[in-house]
C-alpha cells in the first residue's frame, strides 16, 4: 500500500511529534527514509518556525538519532 506524505509547514508541537513518529516507524520499517518522505521532511524543516525546528531536531536526536544526517545539513538548529 503506498504511502502519501505530504508536504506541510509545521504549526504546533503535535505535528512536530507526529512527523517524528512517522519518521521513527518507516526507519524501524525500511532501515531509512525514502526519498519522498526525506525531501517532505527537509522541506518542512526548512520552513518551520525556528522554535519548531529546534524542537524536531532534538526529539530526533532523543528518538532517532540514526535519522539525524538527514537533517543536519538542511536545518542546522541547536
């Protein structure tokens, strides 16, 4: 069955968590993250408000540090 991500700007925690889970269950899943859902990811990073994008960094460290190099050169964030 595919899968549809889409592509959003984050307004709130929930969907920062919630990109996280969705992140955290297709690299448990897959070993990695599939270039739709890496390039749907970056995008969003790119675009979140600063304090969001800081906040889905560090529960990605705290969940899946293994999925960090997919965003470290694109968001930066503490």
């Amino acid at each position: 069955m595919a899968r549809t991500i889409s592509v959003l700007k984050w307004e709130n925690e929930g969907e920062v968590e919630n990109a996280v889970h969705d992140i955290k269950a297709e690299m448990d899943q897959k070993g990695g993250l599939d270039k739709d859902t890496e390039r749907a990811m970056q995008h969003s990073l790119r675009v979140a408000d600063p304090d969001l994008a800081n906040h889905f960094l560090q529960r990605i460290r705290e969940q899946v540090p293994e999925a960090l190099h997919y965003f470290e050169e694109h968001g930066g964030g503490a």
